[in-house]
C-alpha cells in the first residue's frame, strides 16, 4: 500500500472517531450481558466468513455491479460477475479479519444486542448509532476502533485489486460509505425484524 493510500486510510479513521463521540449517552449494557468467549468470537468470525449470509451478501454485490456495469473493465457475463463476486468476498474476508483481530486485542464485542428502548423512534436511534460501537467487558458502549477500522482498510485495500476506473481513493471513500450503510441497514433489521428472521442475522458482523 502506497503512502497516498495509508494517509487516506488514516484521515478515515480520524474522521469517523469524531462521528460520536469516546462514550454515548446509549451505553446501557443488557442486564445479562457477559463479553464473548474464544469460541464464541471463533463462530462469529467464521459465520460472517463463510456462512450463507456472506455468500448471499457476496452474489448482491456482483448483481448491483453488474447491473451498473462497475467496473467497465471486468465487462458483463458470467466472467464478469465472477470477478466482482471474487472481489466482493475477498473484500469481506480482508475486513472481517481485521475487525477479528482488533476486536479481540482491544476487547471490543461488535455483536449486535436489541435495543431494551420502547419507542420506534430510540429503538431506531440505537441500532443507527450501534453501527459505529461496540461494547466493553463490562458491557458498556464505545467507538468502535475494530468494526470502523475493518471496514475503511478493506475499502482502502481492496483498490490494489480493482482496475483503473474503481482503483482510486475517491472510489475507496465511496466504498466505505457504502460499507456503513449495508452495515446500518443490517442492525436496523436486526432490531425490528420478527425473531425467527432476527436470528438469520445473529451470527454475523
């Protein structure tokens, strides 16, 4: 990775930190909250690798590029969605990996815990703003230095394998805004889908 990618990369992350601040006023831990185990960081690493969310995840990616034919270069066709599914999964493992790692260095737990709010409108607020925080061992809410980070170095790593016409840093900034968007849309779904199809999403970050 070139200078000029790492200082992108950089300005990210300084930049997200400022979007909330260190603690939120939503930082109430469920009641019976306990941090995950090993094992338990193992399963979510792995569901989210490879359980059938992320190959589904994968094939609506390759379908959203190709349908606006992004990247040109990689064309239409069969070998064309094989190129931008490949590079959709490959961009997926390289975050989930690095949000792995980090999280369990810094002990963040970036599992998603329903909202114990009552209106529409805070249960809302609280899964919106769970996108940008992960919970300590005592259970308590804060920036999430793993999930955050994971995600702005995929969108900048992944440049090094796309053609010219999506390998920039203003393709990777993009990348990344798309990367918090599917990332809130999935625990606002989280928080409001009925049970049995809440529990499909348990198991992925």
């Amino acid at each position: 990775m070139n200078l000029r990618r790492a200082t992108v990369l950089l300005f990210i992350l300084l930049f997200t930190t400022r979007i909330l601040p260190a603690q939120s006023n939503l930082t109430s831990a469920p009641s019976s909250y306990a941090p995950p185990t090993a094992d338990e960081r193992t399963q979510l690493y792995f569901s989210t690798m490879f359980g059938p969310l992320s190959w589904f995840r994968g094939a609506a990616a390759a379908g959203w590029g190709q349908l606006r034919n992004r990247p040109e270069e990689w064309g239409q066709g069969a070998r064309g969605f094989g190129l931008r599914y490949g590079s959709a999964w490959a961009q997926m493992a390289t975050r989930a990996t690095i949000t792995a790692g980090a999280a369990a260095l810094l002990h963040e737990d970036n599992r998603y815990f329903v909202s114990e709010e009552t209106t529409k409108r805070a249960r809302l607020k609280y899964a919106l703003a769970s996108t940008f925080l992960a919970r300590s061992d005592d259970g308590s809410r804060h920036f999430s230095y793993s999930r955050i980070g994971g995600m702005a170095a995929a969108s900048v790593i992944s440049r090094e394998w796309q053609p010219h016409s999506t390998s920039s840093m203003r393709s990777a900034g993009l990348n990344f805004a798309v990367s918090l968007g599917t990332a809130a849309g999935f625990n606002v779904a989280r928080e409001f889908l009925p049970l049995k199809l809440r529990n499909l999403l348990k198991w992925t970050d």
